[in-house]
C-alpha cells in the first residue's frame, strides 16, 4: 500500500479501498471453476505443494488451526487428517462464494466435525489473542491489500509456541525457470481461463498478482516486522511457488 491511499490490483493502480471489491469480483467469477483450474495451471502440482505446507506447519492431533483464505477446502481437508477428534479448524476466507464453496465440499467430503466456518478479513480478525497453534494461508497473501496489517494480525492469534504457514506464488531462482513461467503466465493462462472458466480478465489478474507480491527475502522480513520469529522460506518447482514459515515465542 501506498502513502497516496492506493495500492496495486494485478498492475493497475486502484484505490486502496476498492481493492477488496475488485478481488471479491475476481474471487466470485472463478469460485466454481476454482478446483478444475489449479490442476489446470498446476500440471496437479499444487497438491503436492500443499501437502509440503502441511507438513511444514508440523500440526498435531487436537492442535487448533485457522486456514485463511482457505476457498475450497483443500488445506483444511488435509489439516483435518492430523488434529483428530480433539483438534479444531477454522476455514475461514473474505469471499462469500468461496467460502460456500468450500463448506459444500467439505460436507460432500464426510467432514464435518471439528471444522467451523468465518467470512474474514485477513487484516482485521475477529479472534481472541492467543487462539491458534497454527494459522496458514495458501495463495491468499497476494490479494491481501494490507500484507503488514494482515501479517500482525496473524501473529496477534496465534498462541506462544505457535507458528505462521504462508504457501503462496513467488518469483523463480534462475532466469530459465522465469522466462518460460514468464510466457506460461501471460499468455497461456488467460486463454485456458477464458475457456475454461469463461473469464479471462480473472486469470489475467491473478498472473499479474504473482509478480506483484514481494519475493522470499522480502516477504521473510515482512514476517518477521510483523514480530514473527526464527522466519524461514522453503523453495518449490525452482521458485515458482515458496513455503515461509514463522513462529511466536
């Protein structure tokens, strides 16, 4: 965000307080399609990266955990495998439509013990101090449009002990992996959004989105501004995506 008020949607230049609508707009376009397009753009890789961020966060059985910007439910599925019966989850996203989305799937899945649905903000939210062993959020820092405010209030949440998972799009460590992503970013995923989601200004945003967030170092020192600890990041697919982690002492 910007002294100005504005701040960046995809790489346009929006009011900072319009952002949250326009992302809403993006985020209710693609929320049916949502699933069919990750394994799309990913090959099927996201579920492995996924599966590394659930491992990173090192949750146990009857931890609690809050997945934000959760959408569909993929993650809260996994974290769901590790808490048991005595855990708790809190699938929580600033999108109506993704969140319905995710809770429908989530019940067709069988599970529906000890998970718990919120429409949140990221920057702002509305949970005691000290309440979770885990917070993650996956492909979400992105399109927050107050990275910092989120970030504290993360660690505002987040019981001693406890750590911070962000899994999200970064920026590729060698100038091969770039190019090629480069291309694949900016004009194959559009046209595989415009037919296949029937959207492709959406996909166009999200491509842009990725390059607009900060890289590794920079998100690590952002974590730990935010007063996290011991922050650290874990590379995937040369960069293209990075897991950080932090922890609250």
């Amino acid at each position: 965000m910007t002294t100005d008020n504005t701040t960046h949607f995809g790489f346009k230049q929006v009011n900072a307080d319009d952002k949250v609508k326009l992302v809403r707009g993006v985020f209710d376009s693609v929320a049916g399609q949502y699933d069919i397009m990750n394994d799309l753009m990913s090959f099927g890789i996201h579920r492995i990266w996924k599966r590394v961020a659930v491992q990173l966060s090192n949750v146990r059985e009857g931890e609690q955990v809050l997945d934000l910007a959760g959408g569909t439910g993929d993650l809260t599925t996994l974290f769901a495998k590790r808490i048991g019966k005595n855990g708790n989850i809190v699938l929580a996203d600033i999108n109506s439509e993704m969140l319905r989305t995710g809770r429908d799937r989530l019940i067709d899945r069988g599970l529906i013990n000890n998970i718990t649905y919120a429409q949140v903000n990221a920057e702002c939210l509305p949970f005691e101090d000290n309440s979770f062993d885990c917070v993650c959020i996956a492909f979400g820092l992105r399109n927050v449009t107050d990275k910092d405010a989120a970030l504290r209030s993360m660690m505002r949440v987040l019981k001693p002990g406890g750590r911070v998972i962000v899994l999200e799009f970064s920026h590729p460590t060698d100038k091969i992996t770039e190019k090629v992503y480069d291309f694949y970013s900016f004009k194959l995923l559009p046209k595989i959004g415009k037919f296949v989601a029937k959207d492709e200004d959406s996909y166009r945003y999200l491509a842009e989105s990725i390059r607009m967030h900060p890289k590794q170092d920079a998100l690590k020192k952002m974590m730990e501004a935010a007063g996290l600890e011991r922050c650290e990041y874990f590379n995937m697919s040369q960069g293209v995506v990075a897991v950080h982690r932090g922890y609250k002492f």
